[in-house]
C-alpha cells in the first residue's frame, strides 16, 4: 500500500514536470523570428479582429500593417 502511494507522489511530479517544459517551449525559432501561432486557425480569417489592438489575452501585433499573417507565422 505504501508502495502505491509513493509511486503516485512520483508519478503526479514527473506529469507536472512535463507540462512545465512544455510550457517553458519557445515559439520562436530564434530570437526576432516569427512566433508561431499558439491556438487554432480554424474560421479565423481576421487575425486583426484580435490582434490589431490586442483585444483580451492576444498580444498586439508590432507590425499591423503585415496583412498576411500567414506568410510568417505558422499555425503548430
Ligand atoms: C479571438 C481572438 C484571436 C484571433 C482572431 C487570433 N488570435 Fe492570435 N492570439 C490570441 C490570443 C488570446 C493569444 C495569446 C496566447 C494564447 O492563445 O496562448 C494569441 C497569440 C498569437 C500569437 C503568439 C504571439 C507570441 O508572442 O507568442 C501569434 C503569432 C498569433 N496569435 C497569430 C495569429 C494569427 C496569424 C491569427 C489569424 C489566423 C490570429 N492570431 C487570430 C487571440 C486571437
Ligand atoms: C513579413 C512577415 C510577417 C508577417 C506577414 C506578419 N508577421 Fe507578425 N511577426 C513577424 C516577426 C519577424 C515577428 C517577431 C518580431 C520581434 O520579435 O521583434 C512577429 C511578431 C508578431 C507577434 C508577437 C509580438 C510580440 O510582442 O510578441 C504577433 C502577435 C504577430 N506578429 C501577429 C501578426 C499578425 C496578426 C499578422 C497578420 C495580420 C502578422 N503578424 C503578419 C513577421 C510577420
């Protein structure tokens, strides 16, 4: 039994570990290169709607003058 719960402990800090890491992931290739786009693409057509001011959590775009997003920026 106690066996069990120790496995557990590990178990539970290894997953949080790993969700850490992938959190800590740059989407960047390089410094100064276009991040990727961390959410879905799907029906979004107007990548400004969000982007031009930074409406909500969206960060705002350095460049709104750049109108195809995805000329540059990929989708993961
Ligand atoms: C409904 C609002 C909304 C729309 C529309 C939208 N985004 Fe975003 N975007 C966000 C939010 C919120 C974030 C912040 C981070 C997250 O989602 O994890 C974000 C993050 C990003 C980032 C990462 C910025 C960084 O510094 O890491 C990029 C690049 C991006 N979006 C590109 C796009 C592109 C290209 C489109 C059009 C296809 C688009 N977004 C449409 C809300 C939006
Ligand atoms: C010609 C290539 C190009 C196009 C087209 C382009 N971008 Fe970017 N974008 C970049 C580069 C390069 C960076 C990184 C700039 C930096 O870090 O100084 C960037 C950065 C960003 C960031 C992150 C800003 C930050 O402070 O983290 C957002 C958000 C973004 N772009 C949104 C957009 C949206 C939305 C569009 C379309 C309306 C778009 N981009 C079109 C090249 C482009």
């Amino acid at each position: 039994m106690k066996r069990i719960f120790l496995f557990l402990v590990i178990f539970t800090l290894f997953a949080i570990g790993f969700a850490a890491a992938e959190n800590l992931k740059p989407n960047r290739a390089f410094e100064g290169a276009p991040p990727t786009i961390p959410h879905s693409v799907e029906g979004m057509d107007d990548c400004l709607i969000c982007h031009k001011e930074g409406v909500g959590k969206a960060v705002k775009t350095p460049h709104p003058e750049r109108v195809n997003c995805d000329q540059c920026h990929i989708a993961q």
